[in-house]
C-alpha cells in the first residue's frame, strides 16, 4: 500500500501595536505559509517482496514462493511468473533448509515451464559491508550459492539464470519494526531475491508496462555478473 501523506501547516504571526488607550491594529497583522513537501513509502508489510499496492494476498508467511500478487504459488501450466525472498545470518551466504519446500516448489514450476528464466539478487545488510572486504564478495557469493543449488540439487540448467549484486542499494521495506530495532531492519536486508518469469527474457529488455514495474526496481540498484 502507498501511503501519501500530505499536509500545509500555515503560522499566523501577529503583531500588535499595544499601549495604554489603544487596542491591537489588526491591519498590521501579517501570515507566512509553510508548505511541508509530499513524502511517498512504499510498504511491504508481509515481506513477501510484493508491495502491499498490489498484494492480492496480502498475509503470506514466511519461505513461501508467490506469484507477482503476492498470492502463494501452486504448480500449474500457464504463464509463469513467482519469486521468493530468502533470508540469511549474519555475514553467512548458506542458506538454511527450512527454504527446501519453498525450492521444490520453484523446481517443479521451472520444470513445467522450460522456457521460464531465472534472475537471482544477492544483497548484504549495510553492517556487513561495513566489515567486508570486498563490498561485493557476499552479496554475490549469497546469488551463486543460490544458483548453484538450483542447478546442483534442482537439475536447472545455467543458462537459464541470471545473477545479480545488488549490494545494500535496493533495501528492504521495513514496517514491522520501530525505528531503533536496526538488528530487525538488518536482518530483513540478508538476503536473496528469487524470481522466475515466462514473460521477461532480458531485464534490459523489458516491453510489457507491468512486468517493467516489477523488476525495474532491480534494473536501476543492481549489477548483472557471470556467476562462472
């Protein structure tokens, strides 16, 4: 859900001439008008990695594959499109197994749907790339790990994936934590973006308006990389 908040807060500054036998001249009064700019927040309140504008299932749990929805995907034979956000610790790029469901899931779709490719978005929390080396090694490490484990333990082939570093550019939308829980909002930025679409080819080369305002976010934070 966008949420706009627009507000005007207009001060009224009197001046008043006063004295013993004079009341206050109001003809010397004068106003300012302060206009407060309009502020835009994009929310993500299931953290499903669909906008809550445009989630039609807007409580999704957690390690859940979904549609572009937002709605939990099931295997079918019509056009594909779904993603999956994966979570990581702490300057780990192994993801745990309690994503192994979610992965049978995706197989089964890609299986079903030959012609589907994959795009992979490897991020870091901006803690861990304050301590990392190389301010792209775990953020890439965390999308070939994952496209290994679609290729090593699924059976997809590679050339069907894409991977990309999007480093802390394209953070995560934090709604369900106060502003001072920064080991809450960091543990949302460990991550991965899994998507898989039958539409998009080519993140450069995107035609259709809805399938641009899906992954042009993608497209302008982050960086395509050869993961081999």
């Amino acid at each position: 859900m966008t949420m706009l908040l627009r507000s005007m807060l207009v001060v009224s500054i009197s001046v008043l001439t006063l004295s013993a036998c004079q009341t206050s001249d109001l003809s010397k009064q004068t106003s300012q008008t302060i206009k407060i700019p309009n502020i835009t927040v994009n929310l993500d309140s299931d953290g499903d990695g669909v906008l809550d504008a445009i989630d039609e299932c807007p409580e999704t749990p957690p390690n859940v594959v979904v549609d572009a929805k937002g709605c939990p995907v099931e295997v079918y034979t019509g056009s594909l499109e779904m993603q999956l956000q994966g979570f990581f610790e702490p300057m780990s790029s192994q993801l745990s197994d309690e994503y192994d469901q979610a992965f049978a899931i995706i197989e089964e779709n890609l299986h079903e749907q030959p012609d589907a490719k994959v795009f992979i978005f490897g991020h870091v929390a901006s803690n861990e790339l304050a301590i990392t080396p190389n301010k792209n090694n775990l953020s890439r490490n965390r999308a070939i790990n994952i496209r290994n484990r679609l290729v090593e333990k699924h059976h997809i082939t590679s050339d069907r994936i894409s991977t990309y570093d999007c480093s802390d550019r394209y953070p995560f939308i934090a709604t369900d934590f106060s502003e001072s829980d920064l080991a809450g909002i960091e543990s949302k930025d460990r991550r991965v973006t899994v998507k898989a679409s039958t539409q998009v080819n080519d993140l450069a080369n995107i035609e259709n308006p809805s399938d641009w305002k899906n992954y042009e976010p993608y497209l302008k934070r982050c960086e395509i990389f050869k993961s081999e």
